[in-house]
C-alpha cells in the first residue's frame, strides 16, 4: 500500500520504517526542514537503538519530505504522528493535529483513510473528521481511524515488531480492512473497537502505568521509614499474576514524553465533564515529589550545595533514548546550581539536547570515572549501562563518596565494607563513611 506519515518524531519515524519493513511504500512528512534532511542525508536524527540499521534496510521503501501536499495527495492512508503536548491547563494541544488535518484536506484528490496514530482526548477523532469534511478542497471520502501507539522509546523497534496488541477504532467496515491490510505482515493480535474506546484505550494504559509507578514509589518511601526493602517487596509482589512484575520498580519517578502529560490530559478531561479521577491526580503529585527524593535525600548529609562539586550520572529520562522531556535531571540540576553547586555531568546521548535546555556551572564529562573524580556527592538519575558496570571502587575517587541512587543500581549488599554512603529508594542506607 501507498502510506504517508505526517510527522517524523519518535513515533513517525519508528511506524514509516516499520511500515516499510513489512512491505508498504512510505513516505514520512515534517515541517522541520532540517530534521528532513538529516533523514535524507543521514545520520538518523533521534536516537533509538535498530532504528537506523531498520531504515537503512528498507530505504528502497521509503522517502522523507516536507512537502506535504505532494505526499497526501495521492495515497491510501495518511498517519497522523505529530505531538500533542501538554498546555498550561494540564489539557492536550491539539494545534499540530489540527494543521495536518487542515494540510490534508488542501491536499487529497484521492479517497483514503486518515490514521490517528497521536495520543489524542476522547472525542477527538470524530472532530477531525468533521474538520476535514468541512475543509476538504475536492471531492473524495475521507475516513477517520483511531489508531494509538503503545510503543516505548529506547525499545520503539522491538514494540512495534511484536506489540502486545493493535488498538483499532472504526465503525466503518471498509477503514477496518484498510487497517488489516496495513498489518497484516504484523502477527499481533488486533483489538477493534470504536473510536471513543480506542482513544480511551491509550490513555487508560498510559495512566495505570503512571499510577503502578507512583504507587510502588510511594510503598518504597514507606520501606525506608519502616526497614523494609523495597526490591523484595516488588519481586513478592510481582510473582502474583493479577498484580503482574512490570512496571515496579521504585526510582526518582517517571518522566518522558508521555505518562507526565497523558496523565494530566485524562486528569483535565475528567474535571472538565465533572469526574474528577482521584487515583490518576495522586499519581501526578506523588511523581512530582519523587523526582525531588534524592534532593532531599542530600539534606542529610550537606545543608547546602554551596560551594560543592555533585557528580550527576544520567541526563535523559531513561537509558537507550536522548529525549529529556519531562526528565528528572531538569528539575534536579537547576535546583543544584540555583543554591550554588558546581555539577559534573554524564549522558552517553543526552548532553546536546540537555546544554539547549540548562546552562551553568556544569561541566560535561565523557565517562562516569571522570564524572566522579573529586565530587563531594553523586546523583544517579539514569542507569546507562555505562553506570550500571561501575563498581563501588569506582565511587572512591569522589572527594566524599556518598552515592544518591535514583535508580537503584546497585546491590546494597555490594557495598558494605567500602568507605562511602549508599543511599537509594526504599532499601537500607548502606554507610562505611566517617
Ligand atoms: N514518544 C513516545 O514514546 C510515544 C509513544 C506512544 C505515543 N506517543 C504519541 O505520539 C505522538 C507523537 O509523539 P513523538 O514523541 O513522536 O513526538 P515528536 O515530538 O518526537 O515528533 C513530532 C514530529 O511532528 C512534526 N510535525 C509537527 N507539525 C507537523 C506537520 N504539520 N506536519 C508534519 N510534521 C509535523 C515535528 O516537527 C516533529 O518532528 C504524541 O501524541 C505522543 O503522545 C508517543
């Protein structure tokens, strides 16, 4: 089949190879001239591991431009994969999604189907396509398909090769084949519903993971109080099939592009038609404190960050991705350099993006060794496996190796004996130091 896919991000990119994979000719459309070209010219401009051998496999299937017009005129299904960020309010923009409607309906000459594939409120299928039929330049039928992404970043490739499930909402008989025939190469079981439930679907997910995370946090900050460890709880947990060993484990919270802002989206939306969901709001204000834990934590040990050198290990919001969205080094290191810190960073992938966003007092170094040296206080806020291969000789260079695990990292029990403070989430505090 003939696909275009509007919009070039992590989930544009990663379904026009995929879809190319399996055999569709694909042509992905951006606005941004220069991520075009670097698609076009290599090397591929996000980073996500099988990402760029997939595409380079499949170049004979696919083509990039910004030239949207020439892209939907004439093609069976269009893919809508733009953003929808978060508003001031908490609700969804909806802007991106609504321009490419309106650069759709300028451009088709064809009949075809129109592919929600961004995270979009319920509701918001159904006025896409009134939009678009009220904006349509020639006459052809468009149909409007809900289709949301379940795919993670740092794993995009492998999630969408062998998903869990294809969530498609359709009434119409002839959009539902359309959407069989685009997966049919994909062996996965495919979930049709309607529109309202498909759109539903994607945010009910996002939320309960969101909320599995704050609660498994919020059990580990009790741990640390109580003497509990929070590891074992979860692996106790987890073997019961009706909880499930996914998503618990405890850390510095959740960030990304996704849970922070599909949780208030569904949170706004209930307000908004008067049902408020409690358990998805305390699970937004349990993340927004966790990802300040390891700034308290630090209280313990200095009054201040005045005058000290804190080794920060991880930038991004999770390892095998260079997106910072919503990530917990955005919080944490501007509250280091505000009380006067000097900051040490590592970041095998995130160091560009993260100069565009904070500046200071920071200095970037190439390995976590380096990052250490002479530091009075370390943050790990992500587990690049360059962090996790660290022993704790490694810490000893540190000036006083006291160790802030965000991530829990580490066997508590690997440290005992070395003279350094082991502090991470929901497990005893390990400390050899004077
Ligand atoms: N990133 C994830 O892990 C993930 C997972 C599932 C679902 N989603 C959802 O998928 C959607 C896209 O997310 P993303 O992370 O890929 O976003 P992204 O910000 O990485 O990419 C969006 C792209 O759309 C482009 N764009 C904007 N306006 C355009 C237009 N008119 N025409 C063509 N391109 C345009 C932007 O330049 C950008 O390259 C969001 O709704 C998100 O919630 C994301």
């Amino acid at each position: 089949m003939n696909i275009a896919i509007a919009g070039a991000g992590y989930v544009g990119l990663a379904s026009a190879v995929v879809l190319a994979h399996v055999g569709h000719q694909v042509v992905c459309v951006d606005v941004d001239e220069a991520k075009i070209e670097q698609l076009k010219k290599g090397p591929c401009p996000i980073h996500e591991p099988a990402l760029p051998e997939l595409m380079a496999e499949n170049l004979s299937r696919l083509t990039f431009t910004t030239d949207y017009a020439v892209a939907y005129s004439n093609t069976d299904a269009i893919f809508i994969a733009v953003g929808t960020p978060e508003k001031a309010d908490g609700s969804a923009n909806l802007s991106y999604v609504f321009a490419v409607a309106e650069q759709i309906a300028a451009s088709v000459t064809c009949d075809c189907v129109v592919i929600v594939k961004s995270t979009v409120p319920i509701g918001t299928n159904e006025k896409i396509e009134q939009h678009l039929k009220s904006h349509l330049k020639h006459d052809v039928t468009i149909e409007v398909v809900s289709n949301p992404e379940f795919l993670s970043q740092g794993t995009a490739i492998r999630d969408m090769l062998y998903g869990s499930r294809i969530v498609v909402g359709t009434e119409s008989e002839s959009a539902r084949q359309v959407m069989a025939n685009i997966y049919e190469n994909l062996e996965q079981p495919v979930v049709f519903t309607d529109r309202r439930s498909a759109e539903m679907i994607k945010y009910a997910s996002n939320d309960f993971l969101a909320l599995k995370i704050s609660y498994i946090n919020e059990i580990a900050n009790l741990c640390e109080v109580l003497g509990a460890n929070v590891e074992d709880v979860a692996r106790g947990m987890g073997m019961d099939p009706r909880i499930g060993d996914k998503f618990l484990r405890a850390g510095i919270g959740y960030g990304g592009s996704c849970f922070p802002k599909d949780t208030k989206a569904l949170h706004w939306l209930g307000n908004f038609h008067d049902h408020e969901l409690k358990t998805v709001k305390a699970a937004i204000e349990v993340n927004e404190n966790q990802k300040l834990r390891l700034i308290k934590k630090a209280r313990k040990y200095y009054d201040s960050f005045e005058g000290l050198i804190v080794a920060v290990l991880g930038l991004t919001f999770k390892p095998g991705t260079d997106d910072l969205r919503e990530a917990p080094s955005l919080v944490n290191i501007p509250i280091m350099l505000d009380s006067g810190a000097k900051v040490k960073a590592f970041d095998p992938c995130g160091v560009e993006k993260f100069k565009r966003k904070v500046s200071g007092n920071i200095i970037y170094c190439d390995t976590p060794e380096e990052t250490l040296k002479d530091a009075d206080i370390c943050f790990i806020l992500t587990e690049w496996p360059e962090v996790l291969e660290l022993q704790p000789v490694h810490f000893l260079t540190m000036k006083r190796p006291i160790i802030l695990d965000g991530r829990n990292c580490y066997d508590p029990g690997g440290m005992e004996g070395y003279p350094l403070v082991y502090d991470s989430i929901g497990r005893t505090v390990v400390s050899y130091l004077d």
